[in-house]
C-alpha cells in the first residue's frame, strides 16, 4: 500500500513497521479508537488508532519538494519553517531552501534581496497578512492563482478558521482565539480574522475564566487590560466589543479545552444576558475543530485506560500538537516527548523535553525494571513515520531483541481491546 496520498512526499518517510501497523487497521478495527498492539517479548508497545503525519502536513511536503523537483534552477525560500520537525525542515535547507525568518522570528532575508522570479513557500501555519505584503513589495505575485495552488502550503484546516472568522465577524462577533500568542498559526490567523472583526487571544481556560469575570461584572477594565493588553486587535474596547463572542482555534490546541474555553463564555453570557438570546451572544463554531487533531486526540485518550507503564511521544520540541499529547498521556504515566530514537541513551537514561520548563533534560529510571513491559508510542502531527520506526527498534533493541522478534510481533499484530 502507498505510504501517502501525496506523491511527492518523500519515500524515506515513511518506516516498514509503521506501515505494516497502518495497514493492520485497515483490515481489522478500522472503526476503532482501540490501539494496535505489538508484542515483542517481555514489551507490549501500543500505538494508537491515529498518529502521525495529518492531512494538512502532507500536502504542504508535497507541495515543496514538488516544487523543488519542477523548479531546480530557481531559487526557492520558505517564509519560515514549513512545519515543527526539524528532519523536515533540515532536509529541505539541505536541497538549498533558504528561511525568510527563522524559528524566532527573526528576518534573515531582507526585502530587497528578493527578486520576482523567486519561489517563495507559505509554510503550512499560513502567515500573516504583513508577510504577505513584504512578498508583494519584492514582487512576488502572493495574489495570483498559480501562486495560491502551487507555492501557499497553509493548510485546509486553518483557512476554513480564517473564513469562518470572518463570516462571523460579518455578522458582529468579537472573534476569540484559542491560541498560544507568538504561535505562527495564531499569529496568521489574528493577522487574517482581524480585518474583519475585533480579535481577542486567550491561552487557555484560566484566560477564559478573566474574560468572563470581566462579562459579569466582577473584574474592572483596567485589570483587563492590564492582563490582555498587546492580544487584540486594533480598537478593541473590551466595554463594547464582548457583548457578542465567537471562538476559533490554533488548530493545534487541545479541542476539548477550546469546548471548555467556549462553554466559560457562553455560561458568564447566560449570567449576564439570559439564555433566552444566547446563541445572539455566543456563536456555535464546533465546524472550526480540525477533525485530524481530534482523532489523534481522540485516539490518544483511548490509550489512557491501558494501564500503560510508560509512554514515548516523537516528535518536534516546538510542536504544539505534540506537546499536547504529551499532556494528555502524562495525567496517568510517566511520559517522554522525544526528537527522534537518538534521545533513548541507554535502557537507564533519557533526553527529553519538558513541556513545563520548556527545556531538553535528562531523566533516568524511564524504562521499567519488570518482568513485563507496557509502552504507548505515538507522534505528532508533523512527525514522519520514519522517526516513530526507529524509536520502536531502539527500545526493541535496548530490551535484547532483534529484527526476528520484530517480524514475529508484526505476524500477530492485534487490537488492545482483544487481548485484555
């Protein structure tokens, strides 16, 4: 079976053990959010129902190495990195792609040495309406339609959010962002749903609970303002312009905390106004949630009844996907988001990035001493399944077994919910 439905996307991402799983699910419990289940020797690895590389990831690889394939003699950059995995992004630095802006956002290619006949990548976050500009004042037609199929990798998903913004802005909703504020998508799509609507960004459910108390009455403008000043649009009075809410996502975050940063909301408008009108007051956007970060979501919580003993998660430090599966696997196990196979040091020791301190460390004591062993290994959205394959031969071989066990495990894959 084809790895992916993009043709372009490149072969070597794909890993001979992740496929066969992939295809062992398309058999046998499709339907299922159960995980798969591998047994090699005293180790159950479980990987669940979805993981890995979503839609809108591999169409924007697609569209840059196919680019690369059919432009070689031009020279080709990417506004910033095209997704959060540094194999990626490094492998197409190494095909001669240059970043406008790095990690930071930092510019590292001025204006002027653009030239109209460069390609010019917008990576699969989108970008802002400013960048856009930049692009326009090098000559780079951002506007023509070619430009848009071929060279603006901004995912489906997150330009449905930016229509759907501004439709509701149309209709006199304050636009509320579920996002983290510096994140690229967050900053695309504030750029974009601003010009039509007053925008407002929110962290998370404690954000949440300070706009509402700001609703009801029980938090003064200024200590608002003071707490949100710099994450709104331009004009925005906080007076005027939360008397009707709508909220959006970082297509990224946790669908269950933007449910619950919505239900805040609209329970302090029931408060103010009355449930009579409530809808007038607080938009229905479920239709924004991007369907791929919920399955892998979904399918991540479906791990969580496993009594799993640990959990591995692969894929980029400043993937905020990724880092959300952390979160949600560590509420009942002890889990490790890792780089690549190259973090598992020994069967005693570690590296890997702490989420809460923002910072790579090394822990030991990760691989339990017993007779036997449960382990939840999945990805992220943006993380090739190449990476996941050779996290699973290192922990296979760190625990003395070999490619044989391997193939013995891949001959009698089955699904957790059958074996227990």
């Amino acid at each position: 079976m084809a790895y992916s439905q993009f043709d372009r996307v490149p072969n070597h991402y794909a890993g001979p053990i992740i496929q066969q799983i992939k295809d062992f699910r398309l058999e046998h419990g499709r339907r299922s959010l159960a995980p798969t289940a591998l047994q090699i020797g005293r180790i159950q690895l479980l990987v669940p129902r979805h993981f890995g590389f979503c839609f809108g990831v591999e169409r924007a690889i697609h569209m840059a190495f196919a680019t690369l394939e059919e432009y070689p003699d031009r020279r080709t950059y990417l506004v910033s990195e095209i997704i959060h995995n540094p194999l990626v992004n490094g492998e197409l630095k190494e095909r001669g792609v240059e970043f406008v802006y790095d990690a930071q956002g930092r510019r590292r290619v001025a204006e002027d040495e653009l030239k109209s006949d460069d390609i010019v990548l917008i990576p699969a976050f989108g970008t802002t309406l400013q960048v856009e500009d930049s692009l326009r004042s090098s000559g780079i037609d951002v506007d023509g339609d070619a430009y848009r199929e071929r060279y603006d990798t901004t995912c489906p998903f997150v330009s449905k959010v930016w229509k759907r913004g501004e439709e509701l802005g149309s209709e006199g909703y304050t636009i509320i962002i579920h996002g983290k504020y510096r994140h690229e998508e967050t900053q695309a799509t504030h750029s974009h749903t601003k010009e039509h609507a007053k925008t407002l960004v929110v962290l998370d459910c404690d954000e949440a609970e300070k706009v509402a108390s700001f609703i009801v009455g029980e938090t003064s403008v200024d200590d608002f303002r003071a707490h949100f000043s710099g994450k709104w649009s331009e004009g925005f009075d906080p007076e005027r312009d939360l008397e009707r809410v709508a909220v959006v996502n970082q297509t990224t975050m946790l669908a269950a905390e933007t449910q619950r940063v919505t239900a805040i909301l609209k329970e302090a408008m029931e408060q103010r106004y009355g449930s009579d009108q409530i809808e007038y007051h607080c938009a229905d956007t479920n239709d924004t949630l991007c369907y791929a970060t919920n399955q892998n979501q979904n399918a991540t919580h479906a791990l969580l009844q496993s009594a799993a003993d640990v959990a591995l998660i692969v894929g980029g430090y400043n993937s905020s996907n990724t880092a959300h599966l952390v979160e949600i696997c560590s509420h009942v196990m002890p889990s490790f988001l890792i780089a690549n196979s190259e973090e598992l040091c020994s069967a005693e020791r570690i590296r890997h990035f702490d989420i809460k301190e923002r910072k790579v460390i090394e822990s030991g004591g990760w691989l339990p001493d017993a007779e036997e062993i449960r382990m939840v290994v999945t990805s992220g959205a943006s993380c090739p399944d190449i990476l996941m394959n050779q996290v699973i031969e290192r922990v296979v071989a760190l625990c003395g077994y070999g490619q044989a066990d391997i193939e013995e495990g891949l001959a009698n894959l089955c699904l957790f919910e059958e074996d227990v």
